[in-house]
C-alpha cells in the first residue's frame, strides 16, 4: 500500500466535553496517513491521478470551522470517513493531538484507522 502523508497540520477547531471548552477555537494538531495506489500517478506525473494533498488539508480545515465534537475520538473518525468518501482513499491512519489542554504534558490525544468498507 502506497501512502501520502501529512505531518504536524494545524488546525483550528471548536472540541471539548465541557461547553466552555467549546466556546473559542483552540488549535489542534493532526497526523494524517492516506492509503492510496500511487503507481499510476508515479508513471503519469498527473495530480488527477492522486489524491491532492493540498486539496485534502483545505477539506479538512472546512469541516473544522463547520462541525463541533466533544471528543477527540468523534473528530478523528469524521474525518476518517469524509477522506475515505470524498477523496476515494483506501484506508486513513489520523491522529489527533490537543497540545495544550493539561498542565505537564506535551499533548493528548487518539490514533485510529479506518479502511473502506
Ligand atoms: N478519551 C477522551 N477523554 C477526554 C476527552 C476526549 O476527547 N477523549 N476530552 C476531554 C475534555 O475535553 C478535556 O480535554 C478538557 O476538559 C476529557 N477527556
């Protein structure tokens, strides 16, 4: 399996259990695996033969400012099955760290993945 990759993207979202937690926009930071047949695009150096990352972060950042999740957990599979549907992927590997939300810790957060069905 074949994968693109975006590493560190930071994004601003509205996430939290507590609704004050959900009030204001707090950067979130996500690692993102797209599996993907890359051989045709490999051979024909055509962008329509692969997925646009750039296309993939634009995506990503909207549904953001759109929707609001409680748990990480809920935002990382959002976005497992919008990158799966609407950028025809094979599998996707996210993981979703909040940098800043406990004292004495670097981050927190999930790591799942998802293939299509
Ligand atoms: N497994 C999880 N535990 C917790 C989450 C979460 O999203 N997944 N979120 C919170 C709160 O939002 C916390 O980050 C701030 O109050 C607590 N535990």
């Amino acid at each position: 399996m074949d994968t693109i990759f975006l590493s560190e993207v930071k994004v601003q979202t509205k996430l939290g259990v507590p609704e004050w937690e959900r009030m204001t926009q707090q950067t979130i930071i996500l690692d993102i695996e797209i599996g993907y047949d890359l051989s045709k695009a490999c051979q024909s150096d055509h962008v329509n033969d692969t997925i646009d990352y750039g296309a993939v972060v634009s995506r990503v950042r909207e549904t953001l400012q759109e929707n609001s999740f409680q748990l990480v957990e809920k935002l990382a599979e959002h976005l497992c099955q919008l990158i799966l549907k609407e950028f025809n992927a094979l599998n996707v590997k996210i993981k979703v760290a909040k940098p800043t939300i406990l004292p004495g810790l670097k981050a927190l957060g999930v790591v799942i993945e998802r293939k299509l069905s």
